[in-house]
C-alpha cells in the first residue's frame, strides 16, 4: 500500500510535486484549499470576528507559476466572496524558491 498516489510519486528530491508544482499540475488542489480558508474566514466574520484570510503560494520558482496560482486564488475568493454577499479583503504571498526568483523580484 502506497502512502500516496503512483502519479504523485516522486523518485529524486529535485523532482516531483513540491511547493507550486502540486497546485500547477493538479488546480482542483489549489481550488480546494483556497476555497476551504475563504468559506471559514466568511464564517468566521459572519460571527462578528474581524478576519484577514492570506494565501501563501510556496516555493515559487518562476513568474508563470505565480501567475497560475495567483489566477486561481482570485477567482476563487472571488466565487465565495460573491456567494456570501459580499466582497471580503484577501491577500496573497509568494515564496520564492530560489535565489534567482529572490533577486529578480
């Protein structure tokens, strides 16, 4: 019995689904995530509790993968946000994962 999935395996530390790479590969993933964090931060404020839901997408290593996630993390809240009534602030980080990212930005 295998702890994950074959597909998600991974035979070498430079590869696999690290960081981003999961959520790039499988966005229903990132989707999930971002949609769980916002639906609770709605909950929460709907209690009276001042929230400020943030979304850190990790390990970045180049622009088009900060681009996709961010794409998602958008339309997303922006789906719950509009569901619940309104629109809620939300932020969002990026972790860079090299020094090449760190300099360039």
């Amino acid at each position: 019995m295998h702890c994950c999935p074959l597909s998600l395996a991974a035979y070498h530390v430079t590869q696999g689904l690290r960081g981003c790479r999961l959520g790039t590969v499988h966005p229903e993933i990132t989707r999930m995530q971002v949609r769980a964090i916002m639906e609770a931060a709605v909950i929460v404020a709907k209690q009276g509790v001042r929230v400020h839901p943030h979304i850190m997408v990790p390990l970045v290593g180049i622009e088009d993968e900060l681009t996709g996630q961010a794409k998602i993390v958008h339309e997303v809240a922006a789906q719950v946000f509009a569901a619940a009534g309104g629109w809620q602030c939300c932020c969002w980080h990026a972790l860079a994962r090299h020094a090449r990212p760190c300099t360039l930005s």
